[in-house]
C-alpha cells in the first residue's frame, strides 16, 4: 500500500518509507496530485492533458502523458493508476490519499478526523512552471479545501462551546486561526473564550501576537472593535461570561456578540450533499448522468458505466442531458456529431450511437416522441437537469451546490467542431446561470447582515470568473464588514496584481477606492448592499408524450 500525502508539503511513501527518484519528479507528482485531489473519482486524459501539457500540440501531449503514466506504472505497480474508459482512476486499493480520507470525513460527520488529515495548505510549496491551468486548478482546490477544514473547526468550536468545554472551544478557534491567521472574527473569538475560562493574561497574549503578526506581515493594525476588546480585557471591563461569536457548520443559530441570537439561515440556502459525494438529490432513475464539471456515468449500484470509450455515445446521452424534457430532434443531434458526413451514413452513425446507449442503459432510457430524441428520467437522472430544476423553484443553494463545474470540462470530441461550439455556448450560459443564483444568495446574505455567508458565496462566484473586479470587490467588502479586514486586502491586492500580470490593465477607479477605504478601517454604506428583485422564472413549455 502506497500514501499519496497532499495536505501541506506532497510526498509519497510506500511500504519501506518514502520514494525517490522519477517517481517523486514534478511531472510525476502533479499527476498524482490531479487524481488524489480530483473531487470526481476519474479525470479524462484530455483533462490531465491540458493541465499539465497546455503548450504542447495534442498528439505529444498524449505521448508524454503516456511516458508519465509508464513511470508511475514501474514505481506503483500497473493497477495503481487504472484506466476507466478515457479516463484514469488513483485505485484506492493500492495507493491512500489523505485529501481523499479528509473529504470522505466530512461527508461521513468526522470532523475531528478531517481536521487530524488536514496537515495544510493542499500542495504547500509545490510550483508547476509552466502550467498555468494546472496552478490555477491548484490554487482553488487549495481554498476549497482550506475552507472546508476552516467549517469543521467552527463546527467543532461551536459544538464544544455548546457543550461548555469553553477551553477546548479555544483550541478549535486557534486551529482556524492557523488556517487564516489574519482573521479578526477568529482571534475575538479566541480573546473571549479565554477571558470566559478566566485567563484574561492569556487572551491579552493572543491578542498582542495576532497584532505583531498583522503588523509585521501585512502593515497593519488590529481595527478598532479588536483593539477595544483588548483594552477592556487589559483592564477587567469584559464579562467572564461574554459569549463567542462562532461560524457554526453551516451558519445555523448562534450568539452575536450582544449576547442575542442571530437568525438562521433560509432552509433553502442550505448546502445540497457535497459536490464529490456521488449523489444527485431527488433523483428518480436508476443511472445517474453527470455533465457538469466532467463527465460520469453511474449505474444503480454506484458503479461507474464505461461509456467514455464511445465517445459519441457519451457526447449524444450530454445533448439530451442539457435539452431535458424538450429533447433534441434527430437532425440537431446529427449536425452536431457528424456535420461533414453524408446523410446514408450519418443515418448510420446515428444508429449505432443509440445502439450503444441502449446497450449500456436499456432501451427504455432513451425516449422516442415522432423525430424528437429524450433521456427518460425515470431511468436517467441528470445533474443539468436538477440545476435547472432547483433554479425554477427558487432553491438557489441547491442549484449552485450541484453546479461542480464547466459543462463536460474536459470532455473533447475530435472532428466535431459544430459540438465543441454548442458546448462552449451552453458552458457560458450555465456558468452565468450559476453566477447570478450566487450573486442573489450573496445579496440576501448581505441584506441580513450574514456577511461570512457573503463572503463564501462571493469566494464561489469569484470561482467562476475570476477576472470579475465586482465579484471581488462584493467579497473584500463581506470580509471586511464580518471582522477579516487582514484577508480583505490581501484579496483586493492579488486582483489588482492577476489583472496587472495576466490581462496588462489596471483595476477600475471604484475598486481602488473600496480597497483605500478597508485600508482606513471604513464601513462601507448599507445602500452599497441594496439586493435586487428575485427573477420571475419562465416555465418551460410542456413536452410531447412518447410514442407508445
């Protein structure tokens, strides 16, 4: 059994102890770490392609992720990394990942397990030059990851300081503190769980390190409600019994400050099952289809369905996916898959494809109404399908929890340049789909004054267009106006910098004054968080029956 280490510094270690030679490369190791870290359970060879070999023409590609896979087959052993389809899977049978072990944690109510793998940042100290997509992927599993183990130590802090085990609430609060350790709300929380347990010397301690550290590292001070804090500790003006402020797991009813309860969250901002688990909630058939963020095809076991070795198959079950209930006609598949054919053997084509759908699923999955084509969903379930849904219905949380990424990311179909386009439109609407259900999740949390809320949702839209100076802006400001004025500008300064490096412009005027204003401690003005009006969704019009 080999262990794949991620969290903090990467290693891998067999049997006998940690490897060396080729095996551990940079080349290596990046491989490992895209199937260790993948949130799905395969990763398309185009996919691992264009991360790792962006530059490079297809053909090459290809051949050096074949030598790489060679070298990692001799070291590992050939089953260690095994194909499924056109895509590789790290077999967990012979090599433990603990990115892997923290997320099946979480999912399984481990907390305290996750947080135990959760040695650092994912890939501390590992650079890729000259993969650019490959570090960028790197940096947001990086914070997805960070944010995730920073909600299981605020779920831990909340559950034990519930339970009045104040102390061990502190060090839970110190243990988020180490993940961000320019957060304000974190070390208040820390100064009055330990005023609470009466070490008031202790908390003026945390307190002047936090300070020396902000001062040191960013060049700034502590903002005032911090300071005023510390000063009425210093002089014995804070209550022993003054209540924490804590996060919570998923932002449900704790203290404020004054002492008061604050509201919980909406039921429908509540997290859907997390993004890797698998499951698509509500589903109805027995395989499950996902094309958002790759492509996967289960059956009703669980068990992944080999459909990427015909990849037209897959292409055609991902037209239907995305048209729904309204289907596609024959014609519109066949111009997308084959439109440099002729019409005899297109025909054909088109056959043999819904042949092998059938093989794979049962006739009954693909449904027949005159020329138009459909997935039934009594047999298919769709992760397209359920964004849609969920947004019709106002469930917004649900919508953007399901959204795992880019239609078919990774997914390419050679000498199809009419389906590389539909794919790139469709991409582009239903990221902006998911843009706009998480700017209206962030508003409302801004409106309640829920502004840790709106920071993650802003993070997520961020995600998504990163080049978004708004969506930036929207979450320095979140951050700031809920105590994390230390990451608010490290933030704002990291987008002025990717626009100054990447694009060669210079952020908007309005950008830069909000950033001087968190610089000078200043709140920005409620009318800054006016949120819109809730769209009015248009109902699709309703389908033909099959043909019986």
């Amino acid at each position: 059994m080999f262990t794949l280490r991620l969290l903090g510094g990467p290693s891998l270690a067999g049997p006998s102890g940690p490897l060396s030679g080729r095996a551990v490369q940079r080349r290596q190791m990046a491989l490992l770490a895209l199937l260790g870290g993948s949130r799905t359970s395969t990763v398309s060879r185009d996919k691992a392609v264009a991360l790792l070999w962006p530059e490079s023409p297809s053909k090459q590609a290809r051949s050096s992720l074949s030598d790489t896979l060679h070298v990692l087959h001799k070291a590992l052993g050939v089953d260690a990394i095994r194909p499924v389809g056109d895509g590789l899977e790290l077999n967990p049978e012979m090599v433990g990942c603990d990115v892997r072990e923290f997320r099946s944690a979480l999912r399984s109510g481990r907390p305290e397990e996750a947080l135990t793998l959760y040695q650092g940042p994912f890939l501390e100290g590992f650079h890729f030059p000259g993969a650019v997509e490959f570090e960028y992927w790197a940096d947001m599993e990086r914070h997805e990851l960070r944010r995730e183990a920073r909600r299981a130590a605020d779920e831990l802090a909340a559950r034990t300081e519930a339970a009045g085990d104040l102390a061990r609430a502190a060090a839970w609060v110190r243990k988020a503190l180490a993940m961000e350790p320019h957060d304000e709300v974190a070390i208040r929380e820390i100064m009055r769980l330990l005023v609470s347990v009466g070490d008031r010397a202790a908390a003026v301690e945390a307190y002047e390190a936090f300070a020396r550290n902000l001062r040191t590292n960013l060049e700034l001070d502590p903002s005032p409600e911090t300071v005023e804090l510390a000063r009425a500790i210093r002089e014995g003006d804070a209550h022993p019994c003054l209540p924490t402020r804590l996060r919570g797991p998923e932002g449900g009813t704790l203290q404020s400050e004054a002492g008061r309860e604050e509201p919980q969250h909406d039921p429908r901002e509540r997290s859907a099952p997390p993004p890797d688990s698998g499951r698509i909630s509500g589903e109805a058939g027995g395989f499950r289809l996902r094309v958002l963020g790759g492509f996967a095809l289960n059956g009703p076991a669980g068990v992944e369905t080999p459909l990427l070795t015909q990849s037209r198959a897959a292409a055609a079950l991902a037209v239907m996916a995305v048209r729904g209930d309204l289907g596609c006609t024959r014609h519109q598949l066949s111009d997308l898959l084959w439109p440099e054919k002729e019409e005899a053997r297109v025909r054909q084509h088109l056959r043999d494809t819904l042949r092998t759908i059938h093989d794979a699923l049962g006739p009954p999955a693909v449904l027949s109404v005159g020329d138009i084509l459909r997935l039934d969903p009594a047999v298919v379930s769709t992760d397209v399908q359920q964004f849609a849904q969920a947004l019709g219905g106002g469930r917004l949380a649900e919508a953007v929890a399901v959204y795992r990424g880019p239609l078919l990311d990774g997914f390419r179909l050679g000498e199809a340049p009419v389906f590389e386009r539909w794919v790139a439109d469709e991409r582009v609407r239903l990221s902006r789909e998911c843009q706009e259900a998480l700017k209206r999740l962030a508003k409302r949390a801004e409106h309640e004054g829920r502004w840790d809320g709106a920071a993650e949702w802003w993070a997520r839209a961020v995600g998504l267009d990163p080049y978004n100076s708004r969506f930036v802006m929207r979450r320095m400001v979140a951050l700031a106006r809920g105590g994390d004025r230390a990451n608010a500008i490290l933030e704002g300064e990291a987008h002025c910098q990717r626009l100054k490096s990447e694009l060669g412009i210079e952020p908007y005027a309005s950008f830069l004054e909000e950033l001087q204003r968190i610089y000078r401690a200043e709140v920005a003005p409620a009318a800054f968080f006016t949120p819109l009006p809730m769209p009015t969704v248009r109902k699709l019009e309703s389908p033909p029956e099959p043909d019986q």
